[in-house]
C-alpha cells in the first residue's frame, strides 16, 4: 500500500491498515499471490500477521510472526512481488542449506546473499504459485527454528 499523506500519520500514530486491507489495495494478480502466501503461512500454527511501515519505502508491508519472530514480510514494488526472510548466517543459514525440504534454487538464493552484520536479507522475487511454494520451504525452516529458539520476552 503506497504512501497518502494520512497513512505516515498513521504509522506514527501506532494505527495501521490490516494486512487484509494492503492486500486489496494491490493489484488483482499481486493480490492473488500474497493471498495464497499469506494461506500458507497461517497454515502454521501460531503465525501472526501485521502490517508494518517501511519508512525507506513508504509503503504498508504484510508481515508474519512465530514466536515474536518475523518470518518474513513482502513489498509490492512496481517492478514485482518481492517477499523477504531475514537469514542469520550462523544460525537459521546452516539449517536451511541442509534442509531437504528447500530447493537447490532457494539455497543457491541463500547463497548468494550478502550478510552485513550477520544477516542476510534473502529476497525472493513471488510471480506464481509455484514462487510462493519455494518460499515457503525456507519460510518452513525458520517456523520450526522459532518454535525451538522463541525469541525471550521481557516482563
């Protein structure tokens, strides 16, 4: 959802538009697709779903939780459909480029991201059915990494 005026006083202001909100202000293909993804993800048991404003891009972001974790969040750019995990490369990495369950196209992804600080930001471009498929392996991966590592919440 792009920027109106109201939507950063909103975002300053904590009151968000929900993610069901984002997705019909995509077009009719981009929404398709979130949708199926954002079935898929709530397939999961526990997975939260909320929207964020991404300041950089000025833009509303579906994003999905496990365990006050993100999983992931997706753009809807102009030029494509782009969902993104965030991938620590001495933790969740490993786990993904062993796991069976991914593609060897999803792990050469994996591979070719860089880590500043860490990190990797692994964006996936989502134009089918078969785009969120792949993705959800990975997005599988780290669902089962946050149920065994929750993040700690502070009392």
């Amino acid at each position: 959802m792009h920027l109106e005026p109201r939507a950063f006083q909103a975002a300053e202001s904590g009151d968000s538009p929900s993610v069901s909100d984002v997705i019909e202000a995509m077009g009719a293909t981009q929404g398709a697709i979130v949708s199926e993804l954002r079935d898929s993800a709530q397939a999961l048991a526990g997975v939260e779903e909320r929207t964020l404003f991404d300041g950089f891009c000025r833009e509303w972001t579906p994003a999905f939780y496990a365990q006050g974790i993100q999983l992931f969040h997706v753009h809807n750019f102009r030029a494509e459909l782009r969902a993104t995990i965030f991938v620590g490369v001495n933790t969740l990495g490993p786990l993904i480029l062993e796991s069976d369950e991914v593609s060897p196209e999803m792990r050469l992804l994996l591979t070719e991201t860089s880590a500043p600080r860490g990190t990797m930001q692994v964006r996936v471009s989502l134009t089918s059915s078969q785009d969120v498929a792949g993705f959800m392996d990975m997005v599988r991966v780290k669902y089962a990494f946050a149920q065994r590592y929750p993040r700690k919440r502070s009392a």
